[in-house]
C-alpha cells in the first residue's frame, strides 16, 4: 500500500507534467523591421576623353596674295603695270601658289614626310554613325547606373542630390 501511496501522487506529477509549477505563458509580439542592406557602389565610369581631330580641307584653287596696304591712308597703291605699289603680303609665294602647295610644304615642314591618308564621304558617315552609337551607349549606361545608385543609397540623400545635379 505504501508503494501505491507513493506511485499515485509520482504519475500525477509525471501527467501533468510539472504544470503545477510553471507561470502561464507569456504573450510574445512578432514584429517586422526593414533592415537597410549595405551594398557595394560601383564607382562612375571614366568620362571619355575624345581628342579633336585636325581635318584639312585641300583644294588647287590660287591662294590670294593680296598687296599691302599703306598704314596711314589704309589704301593699296597699285603701280601702272598693275602691280602691287608696296608689295605683296607674303612676296615669298609664287604667282601661282595654291592651297594644294601651301598644304603640301606644311606637312612636310611639320612631319618631315608626305604621307596621305583619305576617307571618302560614305566612310565619313560611317565613322560619325559610329560615334553617336558610342555615345548613346555610353549615355544610356550612365542612366542604369545612376538608377541602381539612386535605388540602393538610402542614407544619403545629399549624394542622391549629387547624382541629379550631374544629370
């Protein structure tokens, strides 16, 4: 009977496992809360740096040698037989000197060679075509560029501001 005595308040407390002794349940809150990702920015790509090319424009025509004209009375005085009465502006040219000649000593002076390189106008065309598809491309990267920055920087909205004002 002692043995029933002690087994019957021992499956009692096994049954109810211990509830006699534990605090109720507290109520727990479940909240959600944005936490910013920082993410990596890719810095601006490079602006490009085009060089002006020098074109020249080449023909046969006569440069003109104009005659000099007198300080003084800002006229040009012509002698009888129709020639300059002071001279010409640069009496080193030939009578007959032309652009073609003026390139010609120009390049040669200035590379030491004469060597020509052509494009015909189709070719121009093609090369300026070429250009502007360069150009939006690199444009229209920027924009994707500044869209990913504008999205992804939540703090600072001063470089936000940044970004517009080089827009």
């Amino acid at each position: 009977m002692r043995w029933k005595l002690i087994a019957l308040p021992l499956i009692a407390l096994t049954i109810s496992s211990c509830s006699l002794f534990v605090r109720p349940p507290v109520e727990v809150e479940i909240q959600t809360v944005e936490i910013p990702i920082e993410i990596a920015q890719p810095p601006l790509p490079r602006a490009i740096d085009m060089k002006e090319p020098k074109w020249y424009v080449v023909s046969d025509r006569r440069i003109p040698n104009r005659c000099v004209q007198d300080e003084e009375t800002k006229e040009t005085p012509i002698n009888e037989d129709g020639t300059c009465g002071l001279g010409r502006e640069h009496p080193d040219w030939p009578e007959d000197y032309t652009y073609l000649d003026r390139f010609l000593e120009d390049i040669v002076e200035e590379s030491g060679a004469l060597v020509f390189t052509a494009m015909s106008i189709a070719d121009y065309e093609l090369m300026s075509y070429n250009l502007q598809e360069i150009r939006r491309y690199v444009q229209q990267m920027n924009e994707v560029i500044i869209y990913y920055r504008k999205n992804t920087i939540l703090n600072n909205s001063d470089d936000i501001n940044n970004l517009e004002e080089k827009e």
